[in-house]
C-alpha cells in the first residue's frame, strides 16, 4: 500500500509557514518534522525538515534502522559511528541500527532530507559489500533527478508498483556510484540465458490476465523467485524497458481488448484494471496509444 499523509502538525507548503514553523520552540524540540511518507514494497520513504538550529552537536542517538539518508537542501554535519562529516546538497549518508549518531546545524536550520528505509538484506546487498568504506554518499545530479523524481510521482498519487520499481533503481544507482556495489553484467552466455529465462517468465506469469497485473512488484518477484531489485534491473536491462511500463502496456491492451468486446463503463473497467480512478486510466490509456479510452470505444465500434 502506498501512503502519502500530511501530518496535521507537519510542514506547511508556504516559505511563510516554513519560517513561523522553524521559530516554533515546539517543533524545535523534535527536531524534525515528518511531512510525507511513502510505503512500497516493504519500503519506507520519509520526507524531513529538521528544525534543530543548534550549531554544536545534538545527541547522541542511536539509530534504530537501515537508512539511507538524501540531503535535498541545506547542510548540516553528521557524526555516524564515530565519522564526522558535512552534508549538504549534493550527498547523503548511510545508517545502521545500534549506530551511535550526532547532528549540529552550524549554518542554521530548515534543511530538508529524505530517509530511505530499507530491510536488512536489501542494505546489506546494496551497500554492504565494501567493507569500510565511508558512510558519506556522493550523489550525482542524475541520482538528485531521480530521487526528487520519485518524491514527485508519490506527490501525484503514482502506484505502489511504480514507486517500488522508482525506489529500487535510485538505490542501485546510489550504490554503484558510492562504489559499494557492482551490477552483474551478463557477459557470460550462460548469464544472459539465465536473464532472459527470468524474463520469459516474468512476462508469462504477468500474461495470466488481471489477478497478476494487480500484483505488487514484490510478489511478482516472489512469483518468479528472485527479488524485487533484481527482477526490475534485469527487466530493464534484457528488455530495454521498466517492468512497471511494460505492466502498464498489459492493462491498456486489457482495456482495449474489453472496449472492442463492448465493455461500457470506463469507472468499472478502470477498477478492474487496478487504476485509482478513471482519470488514471484516461491519462495511462493516452500515454501508451495517444487516445483516450472514450475515443478508443468510438473507433473500435462496430457501427458507425
């Protein structure tokens, strides 16, 4: 399930109410401010605005998750099991749980951060491969883009699927560039049969109509016996092209399928096919074939 919450005490849009919410003794005491959250696939996204503005070290702490942490404006220094370092804008970090942690704000407060909040094995297959590297992540720009991109699509209501798959592929990049991991190349023959063989069944497991279109993306993994990260890279990667427009492509060849059958009801048929709504039918329907379901209906129509 895919949850997007305002928090009633949360962060105002406006810079104003940013301002008056920054010089609240209140939420200067919790340091923070929740203001959205995603849940996909087991994972959790939350967007930050710390309000500390205290320049020395606050804490300790002790950090109770796998995280990994995006800096979208701002900077701040971090101490993260005994390494300290400034975060601003083009970086983030990575946590454990039992690591002890510090924050001081010498350039005041407001800074904004997303936390990715990932399970043990996901962690520890990503970024945990590398042994002693530093936890201080380096973000590219094209990481940012995808990253803000992601916190975009839950804002728009996207589906658990594609933020899952969205989620995935920014952790993947993060990790390669972090040089904590290295995908798997199918450079050997047996490697790209396997690959394909993966995808073959994937597409046949998804070609069993509307039961495994309506599948989240971790239980299409399941399906196929992989994980998540890997069915998504290795889709990509064989068919150039996402696994959740490829899913999308299915439910819009249903959609048409069952207009050319003389389905009526674009509400009825929009629940069937796992849309939130048939505006989100109308606007995946224009996107995949550049007509909208009703014009659709009108050109399949057996009658003038």
């Amino acid at each position: 399930m895919t949850v997007m919450e305002e928090k009633t005490d949360g962060c105002p849009r406006t810079a104003r109410g940013i301002a008056e919410l920054l010089r609240s003794d209140v939420v200067r005491e919790r340091r923070g401010a929740q203001c959205r959250r995603i849940d996909a696939a087991g994972i959790t996204v939350v967007d930050i605005l710390c309000c500390e503005d205290r320049p020395s070290f606050v804490g300790p702490g002790v950090q109770e998750e796998h995280c990994v942490v995006l800096t979208r404006s701002g900077g701040y220094l971090r101490q993260v099991a005994g390494e300290e370092f400034f975060v601003d804008a083009t970086g983030g970090y990575l946590t454990r749980p039992g690591d002890e942690h510090r924050v001081a704000h010498p350039v005041g407060p407001g800074d904004r951060s997303t936390d990715i909040r990932i399970d043990a094995q996901l962690y520890a297959d990503r970024f945990d491969r590398a042994p002693g590297r530093s936890r201080l992540l380096a973000v590219t720009g094209t990481a940012d883009l995808r990253h803000r991109a992601l916190l975009a699509a839950a804002r728009r209501g996207a589906e658990t699927f594609e933020l899952a798959e969205r989620i995935h592929g920014l952790l993947d990049e993060l990790a390669v560039t972090a040089g904590h991991w290295t995908p798997d190349t199918p450079a050997r023959r047996s490697t790209l049969r396997v690959h394909r063989r993966l995808v073959r069944d994937t597409c046949a497991v998804l070609a069993g109509g509307v039961p495994a279109l309506l599948l989240p993306l971790e239980d299409l993994a399941r399906r196929v016996g992989v994980s998540p990260h890997h069915l998504s890279r290795v889709f990509h990667a064989v068919t150039g092209t996402t696994l959740t427009r490829y899913r999308n492509e299915l439910r819009v060849r249903g959609v048409l399928q069952d207009l050319e059958e003389g389905a009526d009801g674009l509400r009825t048929l929009a629940a069937a096919y796992g849309f939130a709504d048939q505006a989100h039918l109308t606007r995946t329907c224009r996107a995949h074939t550049g007509h909208v379901p009703s014009a659709v209906r009108r050109l399949l129509a057996d009658r003038a």
